[in-house]
C-alpha cells in the first residue's frame, strides 16, 4: 500500500454535481438547471451523449407502446429539435412493428452539437475528459474527486447524481450493489461499434457469404462473436458496423478493461480479415472508424431503497411513487449465444421506475439513474435502454433540484410535488 497526501484545488460549487453525460446524465442535468439548481456534468469522454454518441449506437427506443407515447420530456424535445434540423429520423410508431425498428436514429456528430447547445442554454458547466476518482461525503453534501490533464481537484455538490452506467461514484461513496449473475457471475457482452465503408453500388450474395463466415468459424479464422447474431454477415453490409460484434466481459472489468479493449480491436481485425480473404469483389469496403471504447451493457446494478424484478416489470407493478415509464423487452444477451432472452411486453403493459429505485440504501444526497439502478439482471436488460434512461434522468434531476430549493433531503420530498412540475415541463408520469 502507498498512501499519498496533497492539497487540491476546488474548483466549483455546486448544488448539484452529475456525473455522467450520458442518456441519463444530460436530462438529469438540464432538468436540475430548468428547475432553478447550478450544475455541473462531470463526463469521461469529449462528447455527451453516451454510448448513443462515443458508443456509436445511435437509435433510440423507446419513446412508444405500441401507438401511445409514454416518455417525452426532455429526451423528446432532443430528438424533436434534431429531426427539425435535419439530424434524426423519428419512425412511424403503432401496434405490431417489431420493437427493433421504432428507435429514433440520430446523427452522431450533431447530436453531441445540440446537447452542448442545450446544456449552454440554461448554463450548466461542463468538464468533458474527466474522471471522478472518489466521492467523499462533508457536512454540506459531497466532495468529487475528478482527474484530468491538469490533475487532481475537486468539485462541492449538494446533491451529487450518479450517471455514470457502472455506479462508480455511489460505489466510491460505499453503496451495496450486485454485479453479473448471482450464481455464475457472468455479464453481458459488450459491443465495439465502427464503421464500415461499403459501395453502394455492390450486391452481395448473403447466402453465400453466410456459407464463407461458417466455414471461417470452424477454421477458426473467425468466432461466431464477431458477428454475435447468426453467421450471417449481413449486419456489416446492413447496419455497416453498428452493434454487430460481442466482446467479453467479464466480473473483474474493472481491472480487465485493457484486455477488453484489445480483444474489441482484435474482433474487428478478424472481421477486415475475413472480408479481404474471403469476400469476392471486396475492393473498396474498409473499416473506416471505430468508437472510442467497447460500449458495456451491464456493470454494477446499485442497491437501492426498492428494487425491481422481472417478474415487476413484466407484470408493470405500479408502485406508489412511479416517476416514469419504460418500455423495451428483457433483452439479455449471453456471449457465445446468437440468440437473446427475450420477454416480450404488450402494448398495454407498460412498467414503472420507481423514485426509490433511485435512492442508493445507506447514503444520502445521492441519486443513481441509467442502466445501473436497482432491478435484478433480467430487469436491467430492458431497463437499461436510451428512452428510459432519459426518463429517470429527467425525474432524478427535477427531484434534486426541488430537493435544495425546499431544503430537504431527497427522501422526504413529496413526490406529487415532484410530478407536478414533471408533468409541468412536458414528461409523462404515471398516474
């Protein structure tokens, strides 16, 4: 052990701290703002947004039920003020479409654009490429401990939101959480998105192709990874490098990140391989980018004051302090499977998230929102989608910001209170 002391600079006060950009940080964040609260988001990557930006994953979903809208909001009015633009494209939702087809599909640069716009709109400060190392609680709320080019400082808050996708700042802060399965302790791949460029002037025989990439499988030149749905390799020609690939992970990710990250890379020097090998008239078809990390779907789930189950969400328990909906199938993906578990909801039955889904046990002044919120593993695998992270984003920072306006702690605030004023700016609540 090393123990290492030195003074750091704080670098501002705030009443509420985000940590995290992502589709749940940057409502959580403009929501506090709207609502009267100084902000600061806290982002490890150079562009909000998540893994719906830097991971290279740009379809939302989901917004509908079938043809009812159950999540507007802030993470609507994003997607409205993009299509005005000329940046998204927003289906046609209604009854007996497949659920994979009703995200809303963004451009990824002017996605990053607008929400640096709508962050500068109502003032929040943001520190893009930066850690936090540790959360320590004081009389008055929290120190964040941050890294960045110019070291090591600080950051007060009040009220600190916990956005970060792996429940990092509440684990600093000494919050429960479980991690993977129970009993195996396996998590759910993650995925390397890219780019790939194809012709468009080229026809490919599928079939064929599907014949090559099995034969590759069994030769060993290929794992049935690199293109984690079938061996078909339609996905490269459809999708041209968005969610196509599972990269292990595994318990240990935290120490094993490098390895992950490698083997994302190496993913996707067998897929180029293969295609300059294998696939006749190939000239021209290169992979031209790739996202800056290997997007995870599922870390740390943080304990919290209620938690939901499959069996809640399947069935949409209404629970008394419901604060948004969410609706997406269980959607848990096995490496080395081509097939996912998948339940499926009707359009009827829309769950809840609760606002103690979001109160981690044991701290206070602390909200955890996005894929990382208390629900066992198959409930995390529908939860956990863009829509509804937005949702329990947008509540947690309408929560927090009420929270330092009425000076009370985030349990005793009346909830009612806080969908009013949800309701009030445009969400949709449960009633």
């Amino acid at each position: 052990m090393y123990q290492y002391t030195k003074e750091i600079e704080i670098k501002g006060e705030y009443d509420v701290v985000v940590c995290g950009g992502g589709s749940a940080g940057f409502p959580a964040a403009i929501s506090a703002a709207r609502n009267g609260a100084s902000v600061c988001i806290i982002e490890k990557n150079n562009i909000l947004g998540g893994v719906m930006t830097a991971g290279g994953n740009n379809p939302i979903a989901l917004f509908y039920a079938g043809d009812k809208q159950i999540i507007k909001g802030i993470g609507w009015e994003f997607v409205k003020r993009l299509e005005k633009m000329g940046f998204a494209t927003i289906p046609e939702c209604k009854a007996g479409i497949k659920h994979s087809v009703l995200g809303v599909t963004v451009n990824v640069p002017m996605a990053g654009y607008l929400l640096d716009v709508m962050c500068s709109e109502c003032g929040i400060d943001t520190c893009f490429l930066t850690t936090v190392v540790d959360c320590i609680k004081d009389q008055s709320g929290y120190k964040i401990i941050t890294a960045d080019k110019s070291g090591i400082s600080c950051l007060r808050a009040k009220i600190v939101i916990d956005a970060s996708g792996d429940g990092d700042v509440c684990a600093f802060a000494g919050a429960q959480f479980e991690l993977g399965d129970p009993e195996t302790g396996e998590l759910q791949p993650g995925t390397l998105g890219f780019h790939a460029d194809i012709p468009c002037d080229r026809k490919y025989d599928m079939k064929r192709l599907t014949e090559l990439f099995q034969k590759s499988i069994e030769s060993g030149e290929v794992k049935k990874s690199d293109l984690w749905s079938s061996a078909n390799p339609a996905p490269i020609f459809q999708e041209k490098g968005n969610n196509v690939n599972h990269i292990p992970v595994d318990k240990n990710y935290q120490k094993n990140r490098s390895m992950i990250e490698k083997e994302g890379r190496t993913s996707l020097f067998r897929l180029a391989t293969w295609i300059k090998n294998k696939v006749p008239n190939q000239e021209g078809i290169e992979f031209a980018s790739l996202c800056s990390e290997v997007a995870l779907r599922e870390t740390r789930r943080i304990l919290c004051d209620e938690y939901i189950t499959a069996e809640d969400y399947i069935s949409a328990k209404v629970y008394p302090d419901g604060i948004c909906y969410s609706f997406y199938p269980i959607d848990l993906h096995k490496h080395g499977d081509t097939t996912l578990h998948n339940v499926f909801l009707n359009d009827d039955t829309v769950p809840q998230i609760p606002y103690r889904a979001l109160l981690p046990k044991g701290l206070e002044n602390i909200l955890v929102v996005g894929r990382c919120i208390s629900g066992d593993r198959l409930a995390q695998s529908a939860f956990r989608v863009k829509a509804s992270c937005m949702a329990m984003g947008e509540a947690a920072g309408t929560a927090a910001a009420l929270c330092v306006k009425e000076t009370v702690p985030l349990r005793k605030i009346n909830i009612e209170t806080v969908k009013h004023v949800l309701e009030t700016n445009g969400a949709i609540v449960p009633r």
